[in-house]
C-alpha cells in the first residue's frame, strides 16, 4: 500500500460539518472522502483542458456545430 502522509488543515465549520456527514453517510474516513475530493477534482481539472484543446482543434477545423463535427466526422469514413 502507498504510504500515508499525515497533514492538518483548517476548515471552517460548514465544511468540516458537511465532511464528517458524507463520510458517515458513504461509511467512509474523513481522509477517504477528502482524497475522493481531490481525484474528482483532479478528474474535473483534465476534462476542462481536454475540452480546451479539442475546442481549439474543433475552431481551426471550422467545425461550430454537433451536425458539423457529424458531417466531419462521416466525411472521414
């Protein structure tokens, strides 16, 4: 297993409170819920710089619309 770091932050009330209440209600840690946190926010992160850079292939292509990247995309088959 991948060893643990021990590491103390400071949170205000709410979102220590809403932190204990899904690790009770998921029947997880506190530390599970918070590195579930991060990998969906980590998750998010490459999502929205995988939607830039296709945003950006999708503008030099001239392709604007759903039925745009379709006729492209049946162009190609």
């Amino acid at each position: 297993m991948e060893s643990m770091k021990t590491v103390s932050y400071s949170l205000d009330e709410e979102t220590a409170k809403g932190i204990d209440s899904i690790a009770k209600k998921a029947k997880l840690s506190r530390s599970d819920v918070v590195r579930t946190m991060y990998a969906r926010m980590q998750l998010e992160q490459t999502f929205e710089e995988m939607e830039a850079q296709a945003s950006q292939l999708l503008k030099k292509l001239g392709l604007e619309t759903e039925d745009d990247v379709a006729a492209y995309a049946k162009s190609k088959t």
